[in-house]
C-alpha cells in the first residue's frame, strides 16, 4: 500500500452569543481588522499623498522674447522684444537686432525636442556689451494625465568681469512644480501670458514686476544651463551674438493619484502586515479551543462509512 493523499480532520468548536468563547473571537477578528492597518498607517507610505510620472512635454516657442544688453556704462543698455510697446516705451534704448530661430524634432516622435536661437545685435563703435539678460515665452503642454497647458519661460542672465561679442548658452527647459496637479482634468490656470503686449501700461513691462509674478505661479519652467560660453573681445564693426539653445527633455511631473490608485497600493500594505498576524492568530485559537483554556462544545467531525 502507498500512501496517495491526505486531508485533516476538522474539529469544530460552538458556544453561546453570551459567551467568552465568542468574545475571544471577536476580539482576534478585531485585533486582525486593526492592527494591519494601525501598523502600515504609522509606519508611513500606506496612503499615497503625491504619485510621480514622466512624460515628454509637447513644447513650442511662442517666438515671444525680450533682451537686454548693458555695458560697463551705467547708461549704455540697449533693449530689443517682440513687444512693439515696450520697444516704443524704451525707443532711446532700442536697438533692433536680427533674429534667427529653429526648433527641432531629433527623434522624429512628432514632438519638438530643441530650440535654437542667434541673436545678433549690430553695436557703434564706443559700444561694449558685459551683461546679458534675456527672457524667452513657450507654450508647454502635459496630456499624458490631467491635459495642462501652461506658459514656460527661459530666463538667461549673464554678467562678464570684461566686455565681449558673443554668448552661447546650451541648457534645459524643466517644469517646476509649488504643488502637485490633478491626475485627471484640464489645468489652464497658468496659461495666461505674462506680458500684456495690448497694454500701454509700463508697469507690464517691469522686469521685476514680470519675474515676480511668474515666481507667484506654482507650475512654471526654469531653464538650467550648467554653464555658458563668453567669447571675450569686440572686433570692430561686428555685432553682438546671443546663441541659445534650449531642449526640452522628459519631465517628471507629480500629481495627487486617484482614489482607486491610493486604495490598490494601501491593500498591499494592509495585506503584507495581515497575512503573518492571521496565521498567529490561528494557531492561537487553535491552542485556546484544543486545550480547553475556552470553554466551548467541541463538535467532532462525521466520518462517512461504506
């Protein structure tokens, strides 16, 4: 004879509504109802607040730009934009300046992937350019979530010990992000522009006014250039150079999950702490029942005969 298979043989036990027996038992259901879920609660990480992602914005300038050159003068700054009031407002300054831009799809996935830009500023001959201060208007877009559009800015600032010709400088355009966004939704609060160019008020056109409100916002761009290329030394009759180039990389973009996704990863840290206290708990009633430490009516199994 070979031994092929075996099953235990279950032994219940029965009491009364009004007895210790149905209390111990309605004190393990409650210990395995609330300790998991006590313990993965003050452990942290059990409700998911703000969940990340990475997409590829959907970028495009909105060839929209200002710059500002100065020199070592206190009064030698030359100005240039694609505002025509601004450039009306500030004409003793303004010095036009030929612009050249191309944007980029690299990887041919129908979404552009860079921006180039040169600046080229024709100066006199007294004329000498130490600082660079440029601000250029994208329209940035989210889609693979919540749909969020959004007007992105570069700023480029750079001030040079001596005067120069040209500036290069390579970097990329982030999002910043104050607060997470929705993970569902239209999010068109930040699309607003900046710059009125319809206003005749110069406050629109402050620098600091500008800047300071688009700090306010609590989704923007930023461009992070690692560093810059300062071509020092003026040849005669030739003129300034600002060269830019701007990518736009994947973003990592966080937002407030949904509640479905914030139930399916809390049901995985309730489980993972569950599953060793259930088998405790059984055997600990196991040991309760079978050593008569409860009392309660054991009601043995029926055997079926031939």
């Amino acid at each position: 004879m070979y031994w092929v298979y075996s099953h235990p043989i279950r032994r219940g036990y029965a009491a009364r509504l009004c007895s210790w027996a149905m209390f111990v038992q309605l004190l393990v259901f409650g210990f395995l109802l609330t300790i998991p879920y006590l313990a993965a609660y003050r452990s942290g990480g059990m409700w998911i607040r703000e969940a990340e992602y990475r997409e590829q914005p959907n970028v495009h300038f909105k060839h929209s730009y200002l710059v500002q050159l100065r020199g070592a003068a206190s009064n030698s700054e030359l100005v240039w934009s694609s505002f025509p009031y601004y450039n009306f407002l500030l004409q003793n300054n303004l010095r036009a300046a030929s612009v050249k831009t191309r944007e980029t799809d690299l990887n041919h996935d129908g979404l552009l992937d860079e921006l180039s830009m040169e600046m080229s500023f024709p100066l006199n001959e007294n004329e000498q350019i130490t600082s660079v201060f440029a601000m250029l208007f994208f329209d940035y877009q989210l889609h693979a979530k919540a749909d969020v559009e959004l007007e992105g800015a570069a700023v480029v600032q750079y001030e040079a010990a001596s005067a120069g010709r040209e500036l290069f400088s390579d970097g990329f355009l982030r999002l910043r992000q104050e607060r997470a966004l929705p993970h569902t939704g239209t999010v068109l609060d930040y699309n607003g522009s900046l710059i009125d160019e319809t206003s005749f008020d110069p406050d629109t056109y402050d620098l600091a006014s500008v800047l300071q409100r688009y700090n306010d916002r609590n989704v923007t761009t930023v461009f992070e250039a690692p560093a810059s290329v300062w071509t020092a030394g003026r040849v005669a009759g030739q003129p300034f150079v600002l060269r830019l180039r701007v990518r736009y990389p994947p973003t990592v973009v966080r937002y407030t999950p949904s509640l479905l996704h914030e139930a399916k990863h809390g049901w995985v840290q309730y489980l993972a702490l569950l599953l060793p206290l259930w088998y405790f708990a059984r055997y600990l009633q196991e040991f309760l029942f079978a050593n008569r430490i409860v009392s309660a009516v054991a009601i043995e199994p029926r055997l079926k005969t031939a």
